[in-house]
C-alpha cells in the first residue's frame, strides 16, 4: 500500500547536501564540497520558460545538447505541477544557475508554496540544480537507490560541471533526497495527488516515475527519451522489460526525460524501443561472431545513426554498456 504524504507544510530532516560522499559503516560519509571559483556568484540573467501543457502542469522543454555555458546546464526537462495547497518541482537542471531559473520560473507562473523537488533519477542533469531550491524548505524526494548512486559520481559531476561551465558552475552541489521512495508513494499537493513508483533497474538503477492523477499526465524521466538519442546506465534487458510494463498502463500524456513537453502514451515509446532492440540484437550478434568490443561499440547501432540528436556523443557508450551485459549471458 502506498505511502501518502498530505500537503500540509512537512518540516525537512537534516538533509545530507555533499559533493561527495562514501558509504561506510551503513551510513553516508558527508564532504560538503562546494564548487568555487573565486568570483562572486551572479543571479541569473535568462530565463526558463514553463509551457502549461495541461491545467497546473508546467514543462520546460530543454534543447537536444550537451552542457555548455550557452546552456546553464538547462539541458532535460524539468516540470512543475502545482495543487491547490502547494506545488512539486520535478527536475532541477545540471547546475545551481540553471535551478535558479527553473525556481524563478516556477514562481512566475504559481504563488503556491513549493514543497517537493522530486529527482527522477541521478544524472546530473536532472539533479544538479537542487541547491537552487534549498531556502525554500522542500523536501527532497527520489528513488531509494538514489542517494548510494550519485554519492558515487558526485565527485565526477561537478568537476564536470566546473569544467564545462566555469564561473557559472558557481554555487553547484549535490543535495540529496531526505524522502526515498521505497515502492510507491502519493504525495497530496491538495487536491491533486501525485503517484511516485521507483522502477527496477533500467535506464538507471534509481529510475522514478510520477503520475498526476489529477490530469493523466506521467513524467517517465529518461525512461522515454523522444528526438535524443537514449542512453544506457543500467540494464538494456531491465529498460525493455520496464517498457513493456509501463507501456501496458495509459495515460493523458507523457512527458519524456528529453524531447517534447508532451508526447501520445505509449506511441512515443515506440521509436525509443525500436533503438534498443536494435542496439540489444546487434551485440549479441557480434558476442556470438568474437567482435572485439572496441569494434562492436563502433558499429552497433548505426542503422539508427540519422534517426537521433547527439547519437555519435552517446551510441558508442550504449554499445559497451550493452556488451557487459550480455558478454555472459
């Protein structure tokens, strides 16, 4: 049975925000590493715009690129849905600037107080801008496999994000979830409950997806990639099973973890499906034929190559992921 979370104001646990972390002991060993850059942090001069897609549910549909500085890091659709008591952000950016421009955003379209960020998944790119919503007293809410695997990468990210962003990388750090998602969770926003369901590995292995019931809409995260080439951080054999199970339940709308703000459920899955099993019959042929995996990564796939933004910056990865995966099946 669920867990249901009321709207009502829910005073946050001390939340472990770090840059890095290790597991020892059974609990988290905390670095509260910042990025720094010896400037002084400037607010944001863009904005993110918020599409209403459907009654108090709002996505930012981001571009099909890499982070940059021209980006923020603003690179994965990010949501917002808003209650009659409170609102929930899902996704935050791949760095604290472009969460602060998602959280201006979200205060230009609602006067709801925001009470959740809810992370789909680890990448940075949906993580990264958690910081920005910290003075607002969220609870931060993601999978239960969440914070072992970005502790993990922390240290990772954000040198990345300091490399590829410079001074804009400014004021990035991890904050991790303080609310984990066990199974199932509804969280009530008043009058609009939202449905968390964590996922066996797949994408990732901390993949979760949240329903609004309110009006049909299901945030898959990168589960459904639309347009952007998918990429593969967890079991390509889990991410099909877990799309023959979702594509089983309907909804109103989906919105993909990259790619329109929002798409037909479950025809959009259809191409992202098409590309894994391409990807899955194309390993194992060359397994079975001795294709060294350096020569598999670079031919897997490529009858797909023109079907996908970015397929040459990820297809590669995909296949050697893939490769270990079936190499001893």
């Amino acid at each position: 049975m669920a867990t249901v979370i009321p709207p009502r104001f829910l005073a946050p646990n001390r939340r472990t925000a770090l840059a890095f972390g290790a597991f020892a002991a059974g609990g988290i060993v905390a670095g509260g590493l910042t990025l720094t850059c010896g400037c002084a942090f400037a607010a944001p001069a863009g904005d993110i715009s918020l599409e209403e897609i459907t009654p108090g549910v709002f996505v930012h549909r981001a571009p099909y690129a890499l982070m940059a500085p021209d980006n923020d890091g603003a690179i994965a659709n990010v949501g917002l849905v808003v209650g009659d008591a409170a609102a929930a952000v899902i996704d935050t950016g791949n760095s604290h600037i472009a969460g602060m421009r998602l959280r201006e955003a979200a205060r230009r379209v609602t006067d709801r107080p925001l009470r959740y960020v809810i992370n789909t998944h680890m990448h940075p790119d949906h993580v990264l801008g958690n910081s920005a919503f910290e003075a607002e007293g969220v609870r931060f809410v993601g999978h239960r496999k969440l914070p072992r695997a970005l502790s993990m990468r922390a240290e990772t990210y954000l040198d990345q994000v300091k490399r590829l962003l410079g001074p804009a990388a400014e004021g990035t750090r991890i904050v991790l979830p303080d609310l984990l998602v066990e199974s199932r969770l509804t969280i009530d926003l008043g009058g609009r409950a939202l449905e968390l369901e964590a996922h066996p590995t797949a994408h990732t292995d901390n993949d979760l997806t949240i329903r609004d019931s309110a009006s049909g809409t299901w945030f898959l995260g990168d589960l459904l990639f639309v347009g952007h080439v998918p990429t593969l951080d967890g079991s390509l054999k889990g991410w099909l099973a877990v799309l023959d199970e979702l594509a089983a339940r309907p909804a109103a709308r989906a919105v993909p973890g990259h790619g329109p703000a929002g798409v037909d459920w479950p025809a959009a899955a259809a191409a992202e499906r098409g590309y894994l099993e391409v990807l899955r019959a194309d390993v194992r042929r060359f397994i079975a034929d001795g294709v060294p995996m350096g020569d598999a990564a670079e031919r897997a796939g490529q009858s797909e190559r023109h079907s996908w933004a970015l397929f040459d910056e990820f297809n590669a990865r995909n296949a050697i992921a893939a490769y270990h995966e079936f190499e001893w099946e």
